[in-house]
C-alpha cells in the first residue's frame, strides 16, 4: 500500500542527495576551518614581529643602564635584531603559504613585512664607494680561533692567504700561541697581549706602541690601544672581545662595555679602530650606540654581500644562511676602508675578517 500525503496535505521531506555528496561538504568545510586557524596564526606571526620592530627602533642607539623588565625587553629587541634576516625568512614562508590557502590580504601583509626586514640585507649587495685613502694603508686580519681548535693547518693558511699588516686574534690558547710564534713570529715581530675575554694577541710587522694613557670607565679598568702611525698620522687600535650575551646578565654588561668605548672615544683625541669579535650585528641597538658617534664598520663602507661571520659548529646550516655577523672592525673619521672580505675558514665557529684602513684624502 503507498503512502500519500499525510492529514495535512504536506509530502514527507526525505532526503535524496547520495551519502559522498555530504562527505564532501564536511571534508570542504573541515578543510577550510583548518586554513582559517592557519591564516590566524599567521596574522599573529605578523603581528608579533611588526611590533617587535617598532620596539627594536625605539631602542636603537639605547646603551643605557637598565635592569628587570626593561633589560628583559631590550634582550628580546637585542636577538631579534641579531636574527632579524632569520625572522624575516619565516615571515616569508608564513606569506607564501597564506597566499597559497587563499587569504590573499594576509599574505600581503605578511610578504611586506619581510620585504622591510630584508631590506638592509637587500642594500648590502649594493656595491660601496668609500672615500679614496690618501698615504700609506694598513691592512688588519682579525679572527676569534675558537679555544678547542686544533686545526693548526687552517690557521696558517687563512693568515698566509692574506699577508696581512696586522693580525688581530682571539681565544689564543697555549697551544695556538705557540702555533703562531712557531709560524709568524719572525714575520710579525711586534707582540701585545690584550687583557680581555679568552686571551688574546695582536701580531704586527709595521711597529706599533703601547699607549700608556689611562681612561677611567665605568667598570673600573682600562683600555690599552696599540698606537700606529700611518704617514706621520697616529691611530689608536683596540683590539676586542666582548661579552657573549648568552644571559641577561652579560647583556647588561655588553651594554655597560659600550658606555665604556663610548667614554673612551669622548676623551681619544686619535682615530679609533674597535677591532674583534663584538658579538653583536650591525642591526642591534649596542652597534647604532657607537654609529651615532660616528664610528662605521669597514664592512659598511668597503664591504660587499651579508658578510656573515659566525655559525656554531654543531649546527653547520645556520651558518649558510644570511645575517650573523658579529665580528667587526669599526674606524672612525678620517680613518676610511679600501676594502672589507671575509677570510677563509680556520677551523673556528667564526670566519675571519680582513679590512685595509688608513686616511681619507
């Protein structure tokens, strides 16, 4: 027997879409409902970094005295910059893939954000013209060795691939000490051992004083320049190796080292050469202290490319990708660069850095 209309007059509403057609509806809405939680945490992505740059450009140049909260901020500023180029590949990846689920403002705004991030690795290939030396030059090598390097045949061949003037080291050990003795000493006859972070030594051919003037700083010690004169013109070399801020404790001493050459350079009446492993990018606010008075790395005015420096050995990928360079040598005017390279490896978590200075006409 059929079945007809109900008392009513209305017909049974059954149903006759197959069961696939509605597998489909709930995959297509489970998989826009994945892409709509994707595309949200990209906008914070966005959002997170965009403020983190605002932050890092209020701090610029800010070497001051500061502790708790505010030296907790200025570490996140201090590493985002130090990694800035690293932030900006994610952000650009984070881009890419909004585009891809088709949230195409997002993506734009995610895209730009990396553009402005990239910018100044951008200018870096830029090729420089630094002013033209007028007079003799100087041509500076400056390497941290590393204290557990024992690759003693690519210490000598770095040095020798670049006969330089002056050799500026880092983390001598007993056993690198006399590696260098053994092989330049005769060359470089002209000895200093600074007193700093991991031992040291400065190597010269070209003959070089030991200042004997004192500066007070705030930690209370001194800084010793070695003082060459390049055609009757005296400039005072310190050579350095500053904190690794790996805590915040010694962020806030790297800080207090800047306030230091920024005493000094107030009172040092010579051009200055800040030569060494700063750890700390061209980016970070500790290095814009020094630009605003006046000091330019010689990679900034000679240099070519993202002149990267350092990658931890136990993650060998790190150092192929752009922006980690801590190593510096920064001069002062009339002090002017001719050129800027990064050396060959020897053996060390740092590559070498190898700049010819002297004075602008």
């Amino acid at each position: 027997m059929s079945q007809g209309p109900d008392e009513s007059g209305s017909h049974l509403n059954v149903s006759t879409d197959p069961p696939s057609v509605g597998r489909a509806s709930l995959k297509s809405r489970i998989r826009q409902f994945v892409f709509d939680i994707v595309a949200l945490k990209i906008l914070l992505l966005g959002i997170i970094v965009a403020v983190l740059f605002l932050v890092s450009l209020y701090f610029s140049g800010d070497v001051s005295e500061v502790q708790g909260t505010k030296l907790r901020i200025v570490a996140v500023v201090f590493f985002f910059r130090v990694f800035q180029y690293h932030v900006a590949a994610m952000v650009l990846v984070a881009a890419l893939v909004a585009l891809l689920v088709r949230f195409r403002k997002i993506g734009v705004f995610a895209g730009s954000l990396a553009l402005v991030l990239f910018l100044p690795l951008i200018r870096s290939y830029v090729p420089k013209s630094p002013a033209p030396i007028g007079g003799p030059t100087l041509k500076i090598y400056s390497a941290n060795l590393y204290t557990r390097n024992r690759d003693g045949e690519a210490v000598i061949r770095s040095i020798r691939a670049e006969d330089p003037d002056v050799i500026v080291l880092m983390e001598v050990t007993s056993w690198s000490y006399d590696l260098l003795m053994r092989e330049f000493g005769q060359t470089y006859p002209n000895l200093h051992r600074p007193f700093y972070n991991g031992g040291g030594v400065v190597m010269s051919r070209v003959p070089f004083r030991e200042d004997a003037r004192v500066v007070r700083l705030p930690g209370n010690h001194t800084r010793i320049p070695v003082v060459f004169n390049l055609g009757g013109k005296e400039l005072a070399l310190y050579p350095v190796h500053l904190l690794s801020p790996g805590k915040l404790s010694l962020i806030a001493e790297h800080r207090e080292q800047m306030r230091e050459f920024l005493e000094i350079a107030s009172h040092e009446r010579r051009p200055m050469v800040i030569v060494g492993d700063c750890n700390m990018t061209p980016l970070t606010p500790n290095f814009a202290a020094l630009e605003r008075v006046g000091f330019r790395s010689t990679w900034q005015l000679a240099g070519f490319g993202a002149g990267n420096t350092w990658g931890p050995r136990w993650w060998p990928t790190l150092n192929k990708l752009p922006g980690v360079q801590i190593d510096q040598m920064l001069i002062h005017p009339p002090l002017t660069a001719k050129s800027h390279h990064v050396g060959l490896d020897t053996g060390s978590d740092h590559r070498p850095i190898v700049a010819e200075i002297g004075f602008a006409k």
